[in-house]
C-alpha cells in the first residue's frame, strides 16, 4: 500500500523526472524489484494473495511509466505546433553571391576552355625581365616610368633587378615560355597594378585575361578568328565588332578589337582587348626559336567587361565589397 501511495504521488512533468521514477521502481534495483524480494517473508499461506497485490503495483508503475511517457512526447511534438507544417519550404536564409568580377572571369574561362585553352598563373611581384625586358620594352619606354608602376624596389646595383607590382599579365607568358616547350595554348587570369589616379574609369589596380598561343604555322587569321568567336560567345552572335591596327612592344603585328555598344544616345565602339602576333624578340628572350615557332597573345581587361555587362559606371565600386552593391548580383 506504501508503494502504491508513493507510485501515484510520483510528479512526472519532463523526461528527468521520467528516468527517475523509472530507477526508483522499475529498473532491477527499484522499490517493485525489491517488494518482489520480500516474497521469502511471506508465510506460505499468503503468497498467493501477496503475490497478486504485488503484480497490481508492478502494473501501475508500469503504466504511469508508458502513459507519462506518451504524454511526453505529445507534448514535445505540439511544441511544433499544428500550424508548422514541416512539409512547408524553409524560410530563405541569407546566402551570399559571387562578386560580379568572378562572374565575368568565370565567363571568359569556360569560352576559352571550350576553345581549348588551359589556365596558367603567375605572381603579382614581378622583377623588370618579365614584366619589361622580355617583353621587348625599350629601356627608355614610358610604361617603365615612375607614373605607371608600383616599383617596390628600385635598385642601382647592376645585378639587381627592380621589383614591381606587375603592370600586365604579359609576364606570365615569359614564365610559360620558359618553362615549357611548345605548343602552348593557355590564359592566364589575374590582379594587376598601375600608379594611375584613381576615378570612375581607372583604379590602382584591376583584373586582365591574357592568352597565349605558340606553334608551329600560328597565324594572324587564326588570332582574329579566335577573338571573333571570344566576342560572339561572350556578346552575343550579333555583336558589332572591328579590329584595329595599334602597337604593343611585345607584339608585331599588333591589334585592338572594339565592340559596338547600344545606349541611349545611339552606341558607340568600345576597346575590348589588345593583341597581336608574338614578337620574334620576345622568342628569343625566353630561347624559343621564331623560325620554327609563331604564336598569339592577347590580353583583355575584365573589370571593363564586368562594367559593360552589369552596366556599373564606376570601377571602385568593384572593390569597396559595399554590400548593396554586392547583393545586386546574385544570380
Ligand atoms: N599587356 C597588354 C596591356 O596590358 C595587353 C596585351 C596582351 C596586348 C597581349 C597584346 C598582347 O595593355
């Protein structure tokens, strides 16, 4: 009877006080277990009806134990609620966006992957061979001057070279010279620097694709038929585009292509990218043998690209991570 008293006072409102009635009564050493062990005492008359009453309490504790527990767990399962349909989609949770100048990188690299092109890399802390000197660039050029370059280390010792922020991607081609032997047909991505003010339409730094082309028989008509197809992957089979002659050290002859481009006031041609046939003294700079070998290289400003596609009117925008600006480009 004291059993049963303590059994039906037991309080049961949370899975803790669950597990405690469960050790009190039910587990091997609990209070029922041990009632059950009084049975020896019991005279031999009696067990019979000592024996039911014992089983009765055993059953109520085995019932309060199940029905607390069923309780329970209800009342965890309405803590969703009725009205939260778990079949219902998620609320949307912030996710972030891939910067517009990714976008338009990776846009270049999947067209010149599918015209076969690898990607190569190369540092962004160049000495004045590979940015200038392989690059044909006479000693006195204006590119070299103190206005266009980030020297990080300008040195009078004959044997020591200058160090620079690299002004253009064109090293890295020197660098895949060096190292392979051709045919090679690669891009090379990356953050360049120029000593320019900075305003809407120029930055101290900005992003250039530069490809490279070298084997035997390349020729000029296979360069211009390779960024005719550049500029129809990437504006569409419609664009308007002319290819201008111009200069580059490293490159003779040397071209720049513009595509035509609508706005309110009519359109206009917009320079796109520089290119040109590899210079033979460039060849010999890196031992490649220009009676044997011709190649193309080219070289395209994807900040300009990035402005035209999403219509962004000022470069610093791309670098300030402002995150209005930003979320405008997820896609
Ligand atoms: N390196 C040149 C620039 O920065 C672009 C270019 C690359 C031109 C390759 C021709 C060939 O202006």
């Amino acid at each position: 009877e004291l059993i049963k008293k303590e059994i039906k006072n037991f309080q049961i409102t949370n899975e803790k006080q669950l597990e405690a009635f469960r050790l009190e009564f039910l587990s091997r050493n609990g209070k029922v277990q041990e009632m059950f062990g009084m049975m020896g005492n019991v005279p031999n008359e009696k067990k019979a009806e000592m024996g039911k009453a014992m089983n009765k309490v055993k059953i109520l504790a085995q019932e309060k134990f199940e029905d607390s527990k069923s309780n329970l767990q209800s009342a965890s399962r309405k803590e969703f609620g009725a009205k939260d349909d778990i079949t219902l989609p998620v609320e949307p949770t912030y996710t972030g966006s891939f910067h517009p100048l990714t976008q338009a990188l990776d846009e270049i690299k999947q067209i010149f992957l599918r015209l076969g092109f690898n990607i190569a890399d190369g540092p962004e802390l160049e000495d004045d061979f590979h940015n200038f000197t392989a690059l044909n660039f006479p000693p006195d050029h204006p590119a070299r001057d103190m206005q266009d370059t980030f020297f990080v280390r300008k040195s009078d010792q004959p044997d020591e070279q200058d160090l620079v922020l690299r002004t253009h991607t064109s090293p890295v081609q020197i660098r895949l010279m060096k190292d392979q032997q051709p045919p090679l047909r690669s891009i090379m991505p990356g953050r360049v620097y120029r000593n320019e003010a900075v305003t809407a339409k120029s930055y101290f730094q900005f992003n250039q694709v530069e490809g490279l082309y070298v084997d035997k028989n390349v020729t000029m008509g296979e360069l211009i038929e390779t960024l005719v197809m550049f500029a129809k992957l990437m504006y569409g089979s419609d664009v308007k585009y002319r290819v201008r002659p111009s200069f580059f050290p490293f490159t003779e002859p040397s071209i720049e292509m513009d595509v035509w481009w609508e706005n309110e006031k009519g359109g206009q041609w917009l320079e796109i990218l520089g290119a040109g046939m590899v210079d033979p003294n460039v060849f010999e700079a890196v031992n490649v043998d220009p009676e044997i070998y011709t190649g193309f290289a080219f070289g395209m400003g994807v900040d300009r690209i990035a402005m035209l596609r999403y219509g962004i009117d000022d470069i610093r925008l791309l670098y300030e991570n402002d995150l209005r600006f930003l979320n405008q480009f997820k896609s």
